[in-house]
C-alpha cells in the first residue's frame, strides 16, 4: 500500500476502493464458505438478491417436500450491521436467520 522506495501513498480515494474491494472479496469468501458448510449439512441452498442471500430449503427424506424455508444472510465479520433492507425483510419473515462467518481461506 506504501511504496517505501518512491515514497508515494495512494490517494484517499484509492485507499478507499482498495478498502472496498477487500470487504467484497471478504464476503464472498464467507458466502462460498457457508455454500459448502449447508450443502454438507444436506440442506437445499438457493441464491437469492435483495433483502438475503440464500434461501435455505428443508426437504423430508421420504418424499421430498420441502418442511421448512429460511432466509439466510451471510455476514463476514461479527460486528458487521445488517442494512436498513435486511432490518425490514428480518421483520417482515418469519423465519430470517443472520449467519455470521468469518471465512478461514481470506
């Protein structure tokens, strides 16, 4: 980020962008992570746009209808705020579940 030799710093701005591409590769790190953790619990994942990320499915073993549907969203810091959108779809569905990941291969 610093260039010792040149003794040049980004600009503000750079800062920023660098900033803000390391929290989407962060997230997406946590979105994969968590893909995998579901589909290894046997659980249907589907991604979703707005309000969540996923759409987590429950399928009974004998004949396969679906038991049970969550909204998951996938947060990749403990302290990370949901946004004022995933606040409104947390109290507008009932069954809205945070899961916060911090993702080991970052």
């Amino acid at each position: 980020m610093f260039d010792i030799f040149l003794g040049r710093r980004p600009s503000k701005k750079q800062r920023k962008r660098i900033q803000l591409e390391e929290n989407i590769e962060k997230g997406r790190a946590a979105e994969n992570a968590y893909q995998l953790k579901a589909a290894l619990r046997g659980v249907e994942v589907e991604r979703t746009g707005r309000g969540h990320d996923f759409i987590e499915r429950r399928r009974d073993f004998l004949t396969g209808r679906v038991t049970s549907t969550t909204r998951v969203e996938v947060k990749s810091s403990r302290t990370a705020p949901l946004s004022p959108l995933q606040k409104k779809m947390k109290k507008r569905k009932g069954r809205y579940r945070v899961y916060r990941e911090e993702p080991i291969l970052y």
